[in-house]
C-alpha cells in the first residue's frame, strides 16, 4: 500500500502548515485530484469520504511561532514526521507529492519517492491534499472570531489586498509569520545600548510581548497541539455570563474540555498549579453547562488542562484530570 504526502499552507502570511498523509488501502473514492482543483463543498464531501473509508490518515500541524523559530524548511520536515506518526497501517511506499524528501535522514527515508503533480497523479497523495486543505482552511474560518477584522476565512492567510490592507490597520497577530519577508517590518525592534564602554559587550534589547498576546499565542499552540493528537476542535473561548471554556474538542466519542494555563517559566510552578479545587469544579459546571446548552444526550465527558511555558509557549504538559 502507499503512503501519499502533500502539504497545504506554505506560501500563506498567517497561520499554520499542515501536511497531510493517508493510505487509501482498498478504499476506491472517486473523483480523487489535487484539491485545489476542487470546488469547497466538493472538498469537504470527499474529505468526509476519505476519513471515513481510508485505510489511515494523519495531519501534521506546525503552527507560525515554529515556523518562526525554526524556518520553513525545518517545519516542512517536522510537520511531516508528525503526520507520519499518526499513520498506524502497514505500507510499502511513501510518495510526496513535490521534489524534496521532507523524510531524509529518518528511518521512513528509504522509502519515499517524490513526484512532482502527485497529488493530482497518485490517489493517495490526492487524498492527503484534500484532508489537508479541509483542515487548514476549517481552522483559519474559525480564527474569524478571535480577530475580527483580518478576514481570515476568505483568504485563509494567503497576501491578498484584503489581508495586507487588514494589517495595515490593524497590525499582525500571533497566528502571523513574522519571518516573511512582507511582515518582517513588524518584528519586535531590536535597539543596541551604544553607551556602553566598547570594551563591554553591546546589549540588544527586544521589547516584549504584551501578556494578552503571548496568552492569545498559547492558546494557538494548545488547539494545535490537539489537533495533531487527533481531537477535531469544536469550540474556543465558548463563553456565556456564566462560566467559559477555553477549548472544546471531539476525540474517539469523547468530548474534551480543555483549560489551558500558561506560565512564563515552570520555576513559576508551570501552568497545572494552577489548577485548584474551586478551578475544577468551575470547569466541571462548564462543561456540564455545555452539553446542556447544546442538547447533547449521554455525552462521554474529559477534563484536561495543558500547561504551557515559555516564550513563544510550547507544550508542557497535557494531563486528563479525573
């Protein structure tokens, strides 16, 4: 069986790659082609079809603070070995779709072809495209209301008029790639204290991030980090007058609800401590005001927290609390 491969999100100013792997085994889809030859609604039906009849898939998330802080290059093959990951069937061959073997130097390596139009040539690699594109583009819609105004489900990040003139205005957020070469201006400034003896080492002082954006920035990284975990994001931020949810996610039949607690540092005792007794029985009420809210029946209910540190956040720890 083959293992097809394509990416979906180099090019774009905002928001996350994402690689898509899937082996079809015998599953016989029509109408099978590179996605972007395929209208939306179609997309989103085959992908339905796919997810349902494919042999397994797995999607790679990198989101744009790793792109950021490790290239694109590097986030192509990290984005990649994660979907890799995710495959759990037998197979004989990878293809990707392209030229470059995003899985050199890895023991799946040996058995990757690259073909140029492979996802428009191999079903599988079709495939791959389609969940991918589906993906991306459900995830950058959803970023509509959490920054209004960028318009993100219509150009889903790419550098149109619409989007350069939204950051014009309204400046870049974390989900922006601020390596690009046509957001670099909005890097944080770098000034070099020249009154210093020349004998001392120059100082470069970066101005920081406000504590809403680096939050905002967690919170990214925390539902990407879901995703590639396998749980579809259903919410985030739900709030009512009541309580609020920092993130609602499906998994295997599960519903997970998902605080996310971030620390600059886990010498400050990382996210998780800050977890108390009156916190989990305020996220008990939340989600059991949740599934009331949305006429869910018999739901099977987990509560989570992740904990994030650093700058930019990364991934601590994901703990299911009982």
């Amino acid at each position: 069986m083959i293992l097809g491969i394509d990416e979906v999100g180099r090019g774009p100013w905002a928001g996350p790659l994402v690689i898509g792997a899937v082996v079809l085994g015998g599953a016989q889809i029509e109408g099978l082609t590179d996605s972007k030859k395929l209208s939306k609604k179609r997309r989103e039906q085959l992908n339905i079809l796919i997810r349902d009849q494919a042999a397994g898939y797995g999607l790679g998330w990198v989101s744009a603070a790793e792109i950021d802080q490790i290239g694109l290059s590097e986030s192509l093959r990290l984005a990649t070995r994660r979907a890799v990951e995710q495959i759990k069937v037998s197979y004989h061959e990878i293809i990707i779709d392209g030229t470059i073997n995003f899985l050199d130097g890895t023991s799946k390596g040996q058995y990757v072809t690259t073909m140029k139009k492979a996802d428009l040539l191999v079903p599988s690699a079709s495939a791959a495209s389609i969940i991918a594109k589906v993906a991306r583009d459900s995830y950058m819609a959803e970023q509509d209301d959490a920054y209004p105004g960028y318009k993100f489900s219509s150009h889903v990040g790419y550098g149109t008029a619409v989007h350069r003139a939204a950051i014009d205005k309204l400046g870049v957020t974390p989900l922006h790639r601020l390596s690009f070469a046509p957001l670099a201006k909005y890097k944080a400034p770098v000034s070099i204290d020249r009154s210093t003896n020349l004998a001392d080492k120059a100082t470069e002082t970066v101005s920081t991030e406000t504590t809403k954006k680096i939050g905002d920035r967690a919170e990214d990284e925390a539902a990407n980090y879901l995703v590639r975990h396998g749980h579809e994001i259903l919410e985030r931020n739900w709030k009512t007058k009541y309580c609020e949810i920092d993130i609602v996610s499906l998994k295997s039949g599960t519903l997970y609800f998902t605080e996310v607690k971030y620390r600059k540092s886990a010498d400050q005792g990382g996210g998780i401590a800050a977890i108390t007794k009156k916190k989990l029985s305020q996220m008990k009420f939340a989600a059991n005001y949740f599934v009331q809210a949305q006429q869910i029946t018999e739901p099977d209910l987990l509560l989570a927290v992740i904990s994030m540190t650093g700058n930019p956040p990364d991934v601590e720890e994901f703990i299911e609390l009982k």
